[in-house]
C-alpha cells in the first residue's frame, strides 16, 4: 500500500469525521485497489476526476448524505448496513476498489411521493448514491454525469424507475446496479459523447420485473468508450431488453459488451440484446458483443449484432438526388442514430445534434 495514498485517505476521513469503521472500510478498499493495480499494471489517479459538483434538483424526493446519516442515531445503524451490504464492494474490480477508498461524497435519495422526479449533474468529483424507491413508487431520473462514481438503485414490489442520462465528462468512470424486486420496472436511456467507462448490473429478483436500456454513443477523435452491461434474470417470468447503436469516428475506439443470464429459477423469461455500430473512418475501431447463459429452457431470448460502413447504396441513392457527398453522409448517420434514440427525449434530441455537429468537425468524412 502506498503510504501517500493511505495518508491521503486517512485525512480525507478525518475531514469527513467519519467513525472508525468507515475509515476501516476505505483503507480496506484501498490495499484491494493497491494489489489490483500492481497486478494489472494499472492505476488510477484521483486528482483526474477533480473536486465534487454535484448539483441537484428534486420534486417530491429527498436526499440525505451518509455523515448526516451516521449522525442521526435513529438511522445511522441503517445507513451502516446499506453501506456495508453494497453491491460494488472494493473486491468487484479496481474502479470499484479505487471509488470506494477515495469517495468525496455518499448520498440517500428516495421519493418521498408515490411520484417523484429529480435531476442530478456531476461532472468531476468521486462519489457514492444510493436510491432507494419503495413499494409502488415512482422516480424519473435525468442525470448529466461524469467523474467517477458508483450509483446503486433498490427497486422494492411495483416501484419505477425511469432513467435519462447523458456522459460528457471528459474523464468518466461509473459503476451502476440495480436490483427489481416483484413487478418493478426500470427504463433506462443513456448517451455518450466522450471518452467514458461504465459497467452496469442487474439483477431481476422478482417476478414479473422488467428491464429495458437504451445505449447511444456518438464517438471522434481520440475517444475511448467502453461499455459493460450484465442483466441477471433470477426469477419467473421476468422480461429484459437492451439496445445499444452508435457511431465511431477518426481514431475513436468503442467498446459495448452485454450478457444475460437467464438462471434455472427464471421459466417464462424473455430477453432480448441488439448492438449495432457505424465505422465513419478508417482509423476508427468498434467491438460489439452481445452474449447469453442459459440455463432454463423455458425462455424466448434473442441477439443481433453489426459493426459495418456506411452503406454505399444509400449514399448513391442520396448524392442521385442532388445531395453532396458530405449531406449525404450526414443524412444517413442522423437516420442510423434516430431510431435509436428514444420516443419524448426532447433534450436528448439537442445533446445529439449538438453531438453530431461535433462529428462534422472533427475532420471531413469525404
């Protein structure tokens, strides 16, 4: 363990007073990171994601930090033991080793309604979230993330969730898992326009729970995306879906990785996975791979993949009609990246044209 780093985080939790079992746990944590980072060769710096500013705006929702938790002596036993029982524990991988020794900030939101919405923007800092949603609620989440950050969402029976989010940071590193419990839902969009890692899990623990995610990814330059996405189904009848379609440009390299697993407990479940990726340049590189484990034969499940160029019979068809070779171009990327971009998404639909605008000048796709 290095001891600048441990002296590092030993005074980041004497700034926070935090009791001695936090600082246990990040010093934990850290030796996991130490050995991880030896072992792979790779090492993470916390100076890259900057100081925290975080901003949020809630309707009908309320978050709390865990130091205000753990000094409220009717919750503060709680907000241990959601801690503690975290999904993205420092043995995970190194991102989750680092997150949990460096953390900044550790905050509780949940809905105080039945029908609650709220905004989150952070661009730079390293922090924890936790949302919980209890029974029959429902949250709407538009979030503009970046820094690094590890966010666990706690659907309980008929809870929702739907979820809008965009990664601009230019150094963004996000752990995501969510567990649905009997009939819950979530719906997530996400899109990315930057440099960017993110593993996301889900576990579908009840029945009747359904998933679904929407990947867009608009990739130039020197652009490094790389995207992980597990759906476990862990019970009947359970239903998930997970589209992911982007662009790759210049020396831009994309990475989308999804599997579902479909357990022995999971009869009359439904999974669908399709990635489908556009090289612009030579220079770009695209990997897609979507993958299924199952062990239960009564499921529907199904997959489809592409990375390919723009289609050339397209372009004729378009410059035939008078378009240049460049609108051409435009055209049918727009028309790839539209159908994939949600149905009501207003504001996602600026944050892609100002994405493809981008594209354009970052060198000439002729």
């Amino acid at each position: 363990m290095n001891n600048m780093e441990e002296k590092e985080v030993i005074s980041l939790s004497k700034d926070l007073n935090e009791p001695k079992w936090l600082l246990h746990e990040r010093l934990r944590s850290l030796k996991v990171y130490s050995v991880l980072s030896k072992d792979i060769g790779k090492a993470l710096d916390a100076e890259t994601f900057g100081t925290p500013d975080t901003n949020v705006s809630l309707a009908g929702a309320r978050r709390d930090s865990l130091h205000d938790f753990l000094e409220d002596p009717r919750r503060k036993d709680i907000a241990k033991s959601f801690f503690i029982n975290r999904f993205y524990r420092p043995e995970k991988s190194i991102e989750s080793a680092f997150i949990n020794a460096f953390f900044t900030e550790c905050n509780f939101f949940a809905p105080e309604k039945e029908s609650a919405t709220m905004t989150l923007t952070r661009k730079h800092g390293i922090a924890i979230d936790f949302f919980i949603i209890l029974a029959r609620a429902n949250l709407g989440l538009n979030s503009d993330s970046g820094g690094a950050s590890i966010s666990e969402y706690y659907l309980s029976d008929n809870a929702s969730l739907f979820q809008s989010s965009t990664i601009t940071g230019k150094h963004s590193l996000l752990l995501e898992a969510r567990i649905l419990q009997n009939d819950a839902q979530a719906k997530l969009n996400h899109a990315f326009f930057s440099t960017a890692k993110k593993t996301n899990n889900t576990l579908l623990n009840g029945e009747n729970s359904k998933y679904a995610e929407s990947l867009l990814f608009v990739t130039h330059s020197h652009d490094r995306l790389d995207v992980s996405s597990t759906i476990l189904h862990a019970s009947k009848s359970t239903d998930s879906t997970l589209t992911a379609k982007g662009v790759v440009k210049d020396n831009a390299v994309a990475t989308v990785n999804s599997l579902a697993r479909i357990s022995h407990e999971s009869q009359g479940s439904k999974s669908r996975l399709s990635t489908h990726a556009m090289i612009l340049t030579p220079g770009a590189k695209a990997t897609v791979n979507p993958d299924f484990e199952i062990l239960n034969n009564d499921v529907i499940a199904s997959h489809s993949a592409s990375v390919g160029e723009i289609n050339e019979e397209q372009l004729f068809y378009l410059m035939s009609r008078g378009f240049s070779r460049d609108k051409a171009n435009q055209l049918i990327i727009e028309g790839f990246l539209d159908s994939a971009l949600p149905e009501g998404e207003k504001a996602l639909r600026g944050k892609l044209d100002a994405a493809i605008s981008a594209l354009y000048k970052s060198s000439s796709l002729k």
